[in-house]
C-alpha cells in the first residue's frame, strides 16, 4: 500500500549574502523545501503569497534594518515565526529581537543541528497555531446567528438584540426555562463580538457546590486553605479579554453574590487567600430559569446585582410559544444528527408533526433535539410513524387535541390553522384563569408579557379591558 506522503515544511530565507543564503539551502534541503531571496520587498511578496511555514531572517538588511523587517512580518502576518540570525553577538540586539516577537535568536556561523531543532519547534508550533484557528474559526461559525433556527416572532426579537449588543461589553442577562438554549446564545454573543478570538470561559453556578464556587470563580493562593496546594487561576482570570457565561446565575449564595458585585463594580477581586487585588477585562453573560423577581422578593437575590446584571436582558420563549419554529427545528435536527450519527435521513410521517405540535414540550428545545436522535435510532425502515412516539405524545398530552387532528387528517383545516386555533384556546384558557392579568398570564405560559401581547395581537384576542368581552376573532390572512 502506498503511504501518504507528509508535504515539506517551507523556510524563507531572508539574508543579503549569497553565500548564508546557498549554505543554509544545502543545509535544509533534505529536510525542508527553501526559498531564498536578498531583500526584504522580496520577502514580503513571498509572504503575501503564503509561500513559507517559517522564516528565517538576517538581521542586518541592506536598505532596511532585520528588526524593522520582523516589525512589518508580525504586524502583516501575526502568526508567521521569525528565526533571525546575525553575526552580532550582542545580547541587547536579541533582547529587542524577542521583545518585537522573533520566535528564537541563532548567531552566525550556527550549529546545524540548533538550527534544526529550532525551525522544528518554530513550524509545529505555527501548524498548531493554524489549527486552533481554524477551530476558533469554525466554532464560532456554528453559533453563528445564521445557525440557529428561530422564524417565530419571538425568536427573531432575540436575534435583533443578539446583533445590538454582540460588539459591545454591556453585562446580559437571558432568562427562560430549561432547554429553551439559554448557552447557545450566549455563545451567540460571544461568538459575534471582538472578543471572539479567545474562548468563551462557561461556569455553571448549580453544578459547583456553594463552599467551592468562590475558588473556581476567582482562584485561590497556595496554602489559603487545606487542600490549597499550589495557586489557582480562577475562572474571571481565565477569561480575562473574553466573556464569562455564567449559567444558573441564581444558584449562587449569598457570600458570592457580593463579591460577584464587587467585580462588576470594580473591575477587580481578591484570589482567596490573596492581599492584592487582581484586575480584569471581562464581560458577564448570565442566565437563569429561575424567577428573579421572586427570588429578590425572598431574600435569595441581590437586588443591586440583579440590577447589575440585567443590562439588557434577553427572554427566550418556551417551545410551546414558539409552534412557528417547530417544523424547521425537527428538520433542523434530522439533518443534524444523521449526520453526526452517519445514518440515512428518515421521513417524518404528517402525524407524527401533528403530535409533535400538540405536546406542550416542558423541556423545551433540548426534549425535542434528544426525541429526534431517539426516533431516528430506534425507529425501524426509513419512516417515523406514530408508533414509534412515546406514549405521552401519542396522546396528545392531555391537550384535547384530538378535534383538531381529526379536522387536518380529514382535509377540513390547514396544519397552520390547527396549531392557531390550539394556542389561540390556550392564551384564552390562561387569561380566564389568571382574570385577564397578562402579566400572570405570560408567566403561566412561561413566556414574556410583551410576547404574550403580541401572539394575542396577531391571533386577534381581544381583552374585556379593550372591547367590553372576551372574545376571538379571526386572523388576518
């Protein structure tokens, strides 16, 4: 079997002497593939057509000084490595040379073999840089807004505050229940931000218990505690230029709460066992599925924090207010995950659909992305039909919704329509429930007033409030 062949690595040699230029070329031909050139215009227009992996640079250059040539390389080509070489054994000249950002510093006449452990070193570490840079680039791609399936009104609301505040560093705050993809989101924002070149730094607060949660948020130093057996870099210093996600906001007690203030305010914090403060460049994205409002009423929540953090906030609907979004999502997922999976695409029978849209999904966006991975699994041939549901959604989940089925199946009634009728009775259930209190209402439903207010524009209820009755009327077409 013939093996594949690795390509050779490419060292642009930069020096004004014919003879450095032919001597390092014999010296790396077995090993390297060699371009050499006497001037630094040369260089560079070998460089702007990405002909070298590493260079290696004189730095005494006629009509231009080395170090103003590596200035130009690292300014034009930030992650190209810059080996110089100079005759001048003078340790101020490679001082300037490293503080300007050459990889390594190699004297004239130079050992082969220092020569090439150093060009080793310089190529793996540029190819690894390569690597996490089109992973960085790829990753933040996949959270690109584009990616993320949200026709209903409500979810195209999120994207237009997504895109206002993703370049700024203003504190977000998204709430919605489980599954609603509270993360996705945020790495939303992060990912549309200039903070996007380094990693979002994610901590949920609920999986960390409260007596730890201080340590890995803002690192310890050794000895400050028992099993404190050498400094810890805490989470904020992690993200330090970067965005911190910190999920499950209100799970963190009191204790921390006040210093989580202290940093928003401040911009600085103590490690534990630490004297002198540290300061940073962060920006917070929390989230929560909790009631805020209700948790500051008993005592659970800051007050000043939660006005700290709720900059702008972001509420995402439940599945439930979001049928627009259903279809698109189960296509969404039956692309993704055969592909994941290495499977055939498999159809969806229009009943399954139907069932689909009448379960109330308590968990969201996650329940429906974990039941199309089943259905795909377990389901036998190339169709999903209703008996591969579980029972819950084959009955309708309590709903009532066998009327309308019964009414699409039979041709009486559009899909669209069924799925209006359906949350119009549910809104109007709601109202009656909560005596026409939209705000109640909205957290009945799990969703937002000002959403409420609009689905119940667009579905055309109207309050006793505003027209004397309770009453539907139908939609425009």
């Amino acid at each position: 079997m013939e093996s594949v062949q690795t390509p050779q690595r490419r060292v642009l040699i930069v020096d004004d002497e014919p003879g450095v230029r032919e001597s390092l070329r014999m010296v790396l031909k077995n090993a390297y593939e060699t371009v050499a050139v006497s001037s630094a215009p040369e260089a560079f227009s070998q460089l702007s057509a990405g002909s070298a992996d590493v260079v290696l640079l004189d730095i005494v250059m006629p009509g231009i000084d080395g170090l103003q040539v590596l200035e130009e390389i690292r300014a034009r080509h930030p992650a190209m490595p810059v080996v110089m070489l100079t005759a001048t054994k003078t340790v101020k000249t490679a001082v300037t040379a490293m503080k300007l950002g050459a990889f390594d510093y190699l004297t004239k006449p130079f050992d082969v073999d220092q020569l090439r452990v150093v060009l080793d070193k310089a190529t793996e570490k540029a190819a690894l840089v390569r690597e996490v840079e089109a992973l960085r680039t790829e990753v933040g791609r996949r959270y690109q807004l584009d990616n993320i399936v949200g026709r209903s009104p409500a979810m195209q609301d999120v994207f237009r505050t997504v895109l206002t505040v993703a370049p700024l560093k203003t504190t977000v705050l998204i709430t919605g229940e489980s599954g609603t993809g509270k993360e996705r989101i945020a790495k939303a924002i992060h990912y549309a931000s200039p903070r996007a070149r380094k990693p979002l730094v994610a901590l949920n607060c609920a999986a960390i218990p409260e007596t730890l949660l201080e340590s890995e948020l803002f690192g310890h130093e050794r000895g400050s505690f028992t099993d404190a057996h050498a400094k810890k870099l805490g989470q904020f210093e992690l993200a330090h230029e970067s965005t911190l996600f910190l999920d499950e906001i209100a799970e963190m007690g009191a204790a921390t709460q006040a210093k989580l203030l202290r940093v928003l305010e401040q911009g600085e914090f103590l490690r534990v066992g630490g004297q002198r403060p540290v300061r940073v460049d962060v920006r917070i994205i929390a989230a929560t599925n909790r009631d805020l409002a209700a948790a500051m009423r008993d005592g659970s929540f800051r007050p000043d924090l939660y006005y700290r953090l709720n900059v702008v906030a972001i509420p995402l609907p439940p599945l439930r207010a979001r049928r627009d979004d259903l279809v698109p999502l189960v296509r969404h997922f039956v692309t993704l995950k055969t592909g994941e999976m290495g499977i055939a695409e498999k159809t969806i029978r229009p009943e399954v659909v139907d069932a689909l849209l009448r379960y109330s999904w308590p968990g969201n966006v996650r329940e429906l992305e974990n039941l199309i991975e089943r259905l795909l699994v377990l389901s036998e041939g190339p169709t999903v039909t209703l008996d591969d549901l579980p029972e819950a959604l084959r009955e309708g989940n309590g709903h009532g919704g066998g009327a309308l089925r019964d009414e699409v199946l039979a041709g009486h009634k559009s899909l669209g329509v069924a799925v209006g009728d359906f949350e119009r009775d549910l809104i109007l259930e709601t109202l009656r429930q909560t005596d026409f209190n939209q705000t109640r209402a909205a957290q009945k439903l799990g969703t937002t007033r000002r959403i409420l207010k609009y689905r119940m524009d667009q579905l055309g209820i109207q309050t006793p409030e505003r027209e004397g009755a309770l009453r539907p009327r139908a939609p425009a077409a």
